[in-house]
C-alpha cells in the first residue's frame, strides 16, 4: 500500500509539471509570445516549484485526501491562485528584466486559469480508479469493547465511515457484543484469520496503546502483519496521522515533556515568528484599513452603537490581554449566555456578514502589533471561560504555551462551538498545532482561512 501511495504522488508531481509544460508553451504560441516550435523550459522551474509547494499545502498529493469533496475543490483552486500571485510576484518584482515569463502577464494569467480544472481533474480520475481498485477497506482496532465503541463514534463523526467497512473488534476471547452496541463488534481472532488469507484488505490496524490483554500468539501474528507490510499504529498516533489532532485520553502532567514541543518554545523560533507576525500584521492593517472603516461604518449605522467591541482574553503563559474586534452584536450586560449561539438573537444583522466573512477579526491585526496574539495560534478564549474550562478539562492550560491566533488549527479543522465537549474537540487540534508546528502548516492554516473566508464558513 506504501508503495502505490508512493507511486501515486510520484505520477501527480510528474502530471502537473508536464501540465504546466504544455500549458504555459501552447498558451505562448497561442498569444504570439513565443514563435510556434520554440519550448520555454527553465523559466517554467518558477511556476511549477510554486505549484507543487501549494498543492503540497492542501494535500493535493496525498491518495487519502478526497479529491472530489466541494472542499478540496475550492482550496485547489486557491493554491493555484495564490501560486500565480507568486509567480507574478517573482517574475516582474525580483527577477532581473529579459526573463522570458515578463513578456506577458497574460500568458502567466491563462495558463494558470487553464491548470486549475486540469490539474484537479486527472486527481479525480486517480481518485476514481482509487476508489474502484481499492474496493471496500477496513481498518481493524484492537480494544476493549468501551474503546472500540468509542473509536468507531469517532470515526463517525469525522466522517471516516462513508464507503469504509470498520471491523471494530477486541483482543479478549469474550464475546464482545453488549446490549444496544451501536456499531458491529467481532473477535480479532476471526477478523486476524481473513487479513492473514487475504479475505479482508486492511488499510490499517489501530492498537489501544495498553497490550496487557494481548496473548503471545497474538503479539506475535501482529509483529508477522507489520512486517508483511500492513500499516500498524497505536491509537494516539492514528488520530494524529489520520485525523491530525491529539486526544485529550493521553494527557497527564507530564505529557508536555515528550518531544515535539521544543520548537514552540525556542527563543531564535519566537523571534522569527515575532518579526513575521509585525511585518505582515503592518501590512495587514494597511490594506485592511478600508475594509475595517466600511465595516465600523455598516456597524455604527446599523443601530448608532459603538462600532468596536473590547474583551479580556487570556494569551501566553496566561497573561490577560484586551481583544478588539468589529462589534456583531447588540450592547448587552456581560452575566447573560457565555456562549454565542446559531442564530443568537443578539448577533445583528450587519454581525451576521462580518462574522460569516471573519472581517469583524480584522481589528485583531492590532493586538498582533502589540504582541498580545500571533497571526496563527490557538483562539483567544475570553477570561471567564478559560477559569471554566480550567476547572472541567485536564490540561487545558497546555493551550497557553503559545500565543493565541487570529486563525488557527482548530478553527479551520472544527466548526464554531458553543459548549464545553466543543472545546474539548478544539483542545486537540490546538495541542497538536503546538506539537507539530511547521511553517507549512502555518502555509496550510491561511489557505484553508481564506476558504472559510470566501465560502462563509466562518462564525
């Protein structure tokens, strides 16, 4: 399965280079550019490099991302936007003049415009011939009865069970069946016997990180599993694999110790961060200025109150901070709903747009040039609630290791929540953001922001 996951992204990078190749040559013959049977080769490294880093951002060569969702759709074709932006950018900015790609930004333009459903639709046939050779696969847990129901609830609700058959089963010689199980369970033995004939094609095998209900000859035939190739992955590294969170059943007073969370508190890290965050933030305000002033204007016109709202929020290493954002809604006491609700009667009309577009977050540029928050990091989560969660969730506080964001991982990966299981759900992609910082997930937090942004998913 390695291997053809291998082949798979191998053949897509080589697809959108010959793409880009043809694409950009027929577009220059087709505009009087380039003499018909002249190639342009070395200036295409520009277009290309950019094209697979920000395809590389949203998983476009990973055989696992569905590319047929309306979701993948629209990030494809905001990579591919914003790799045009670069590739103008370099061309026409850095680049010293008699570079074959500055004679025509038109070409740069419709070459582009050509790739984006190109590129997606040969990701879909392979996704389609995935689809039909793969046929029906199962990833196989190793638990108790109570761990395999939860695993297979979790499963549900991120959406993992559509076309997939789950063989949830346990190691115990113990039936497994309970009154009113909501999933199927089975004995691994039965389902190990299918794997080892071939009669069921596992994608995965997922172990509850405890083996003391193993057998020897159980351990044993999952070591032979494992080196015959089959996929094997205790549960917490599953759900950071597949599902790119932490679960919070791992946490203890000194999981913060394990390795990986090094960088988020290097000093030269902190430093780099802190200069891009002012020189973006700086430019972001700049060209935000107009947006926030029409938005400060729809929002005083729309019923004379103030235009921005101001509230205590918890940053790093606790410090308390005040958040500024474009007011949604009405002027009311602080001791009613802690919670903002769908439909929450007291969101405005004007609220509405600027919370579904995310411009009432614009404001919080300023609290990045102050220090108080990162462009990208855990939410700023309002004081009271913070001593809430605190008291109900374990670990809660990790979140403080960084900054808090104006976006971040959680608030792409999860929808808007207004409970405490909702934060709970939000802690683990938080924790994993501040576990496995890179700045290509950086890169893949502002592309999957400005989908939320464009598509109003945002609240």
């Amino acid at each position: 399965m390695a291997k053809s996951n291998h082949l798979t992204a191998i053949s897509l990078l080589a697809l959108d280079t010959l793409a880009t190749f043809v694409v950009f040559n027929a577009t220059a013959w087709f505009r009087g550019v380039a003499s018909a049977g002249h190639w342009i080769v070395e200036p295409l490294v520009v277009p290309v490099a950019l094209i697979i880093f920000s395809i590389y951002l949203i998983e476009g060569y990973r055989t696992g991302t569905n590319f047929l969702g309306v979701d993948y759709t629209s990030q494809h074709a905001i990579a591919l936007a914003g790799a045009t932006l670069g590739t103008l950018l370099l061309t026409h900015a850095f680049i010293p003049s008699g570079f074959e790609l500055q004679s025509s930004r038109i070409v740069v333009i419709f070459s582009f415009v050509t790739l984006i459903p190109l590129s997606l639709s040969y990701r879909r046939l392979f996704h389609h011939r995935a689809l039909r050779t793969r046929g029906r696969r199962s990833i196989v847990f190793l638990g108790d009865r109570t761990s395999c129901l939860e695993f297979a609830d979790e499963c549900h609700r991120l959406g993992m069970d559509q076309g997939i058959v789950f063989s949830v089963v346990t190691g115990t010689s113990t039936p497994p069946f309970g009154p009113g199980d909501r999933h199927p369970l089975r004995l691994f033995g039965e389902v190990l016997e299918e794997i080892e004939t071939g009669a069921t094609a596992v994608e995965a095998i997922v172990l509850r990180e405890s083996a003391r209900e193993f057998s020897p000859e159980i351990s044993r035939r999952l070591v032979s599993l494992y080196f015959d190739g089959v996929p094997t992955y205790t549960l917490e590294l599953f759900h950071q694999v597949y599902w790119r969170k932490i679960p919070l059943y791992r946490l203890n007073q000194t999981w913060l110790f394990q390795e990986g969370f090094q960088i988020a508190r290097d000093p030269a890290f902190e430093r780099l961060k802190r200069a891009s965050d002012i020189a973006l933030a700086a430019v972001g305000l700049v060209l935000a200025a107009p947006l926030i002033a029409a938005g400060a204007l729809a929002v005083w016109l729309n019923d004379r109150g103030p235009v921005f709202f101001f509230q205590q929020r918890v940053g790093k290493n606790h410090a308390k901070f005040p958040l500024v954002k474009l007011r949604t809604m009405r002027v009311t006491p602080e001791d009613g709903d802690l919670y903002t609700r769908r439909d929450d009667p007291r969101i405005t009309r004007v609220g509405n747009f600027l919370r579904s577009t995310r411009l009432d977050e614009l404001p919080q540029l300023w609290n990045v040039l102050r220090g108080d928050m990162s462009l990208i990091g855990p939410r700023a989560e309002w004081d009271r609630l913070v001593e809430r969660y605190e008291r109900e969730i374990p670990c809660y506080y990790f979140r403080h290791l960084v900054k808090p964001g104006i976006t971040g991982w959680a608030q792409v990966s999860y929808p808007y929540g207004a409970s405490t299981e909702d934060t709970i759900r939000k802690l683990e992609y938080d924790l994993y953001y501040i576990r496995h910082f890179s700045f290509r997930l950086d890169a893949t937090i502002v592309l999957k922001t400005i989908h939320i942004m464009l598509f109003g998913k945002g609240r």
